[in-house]
C-alpha cells in the first residue's frame, strides 16, 4: 500500500511541477530576506502548495491539523522530524505526519529550495512553533 501511494503522489507532485515548472525554476530569495521566502503554487480545499527557499533554517514546529510532503528541489539541510535527524538534498522526497515536530537547518552555500504539499488546505493558522 505505501508503494502505491508513494507512486501516486510521486506522479501528482510531477504533474504539479509539469504545470508551471519556469516558476519553481525562477523563484529566489527575495532581497532583503532573513532567511525564507515562500511562494504559494496551487491550492484549493484539499491541498495547499508551496515554493519555499530557506537561507538558514526553519525553527521547530509542528501543524495540529495537517501532514505534509516536502520533495527538495536544489541545496542541502539536516532535517529533524521527530526524534530522527538525517541529511536532506535533491531529488529527496519526506512526508511529515500531523503532530510531527520537525525542523531544518540548511548545510553549505547555497539555500534549500522545496516544494511543499500539504493536506488539507494549509492558511498557516495551525503552526505551533516549539523552539
């Protein structure tokens, strides 16, 4: 069941990209940033999608009524996701159940550009921030 899955949000997160690959492509921090920018791709009741490029790190929290998938796009990081730490690059795709405490700390020169897709559709009211 977690193959078939995997496959289908493998092919929908594709098809996303497919629709608008330039924007992805062409989004950078913008001037002036501290450290995040986020670029809001698709949504609608079930879902919400985003283009985030983090210069340094995003803190510790966790989303009470959503899960989400992170698929890394370019650069590096050490995400935390629970109790686990592990490396994070390209081509990396990670799922984060709701209620799951999780952070990233970018590694190198270079930001860390993701695509996230969260469900349901994400406003940002239910972020709880834990550090």
């Amino acid at each position: 069941m977690k193959k078939v899955f995997f496959g289908f949000f493998l092919a929908i997160s594709f098809c996303i990209y497919a629709q608008n690959p330039q924007l992805i492509n062409t989004l950078e921090l913008e001037p002036g940033s501290t450290g995040l920018t986020s670029k809001n791709l698709f949504n609608d009741s079930l879902s919400s999608s985003f283009c985030l490029i983090i210069k340094n790190e995003v803190k510790g929290h966790k989303h009470m009524k959503h899960s989400e998938h992170v698929i890394v796009q370019s650069g590096e990081g050490v995400m935390r996701l629970g109790d686990k730490e592990f490396t994070i690059k390209e081509g990396d795709v990670i799922f984060i159940p709701k209620g799951t405490v999780h952070s990233v700390i970018v590694k190198g020169k270079k930001p860390l550009k993701v695509l996230s897709i969260q469900s349901p559709y994400f406003n940002g009211d239910d972020r709880v921030m834990v550090e």
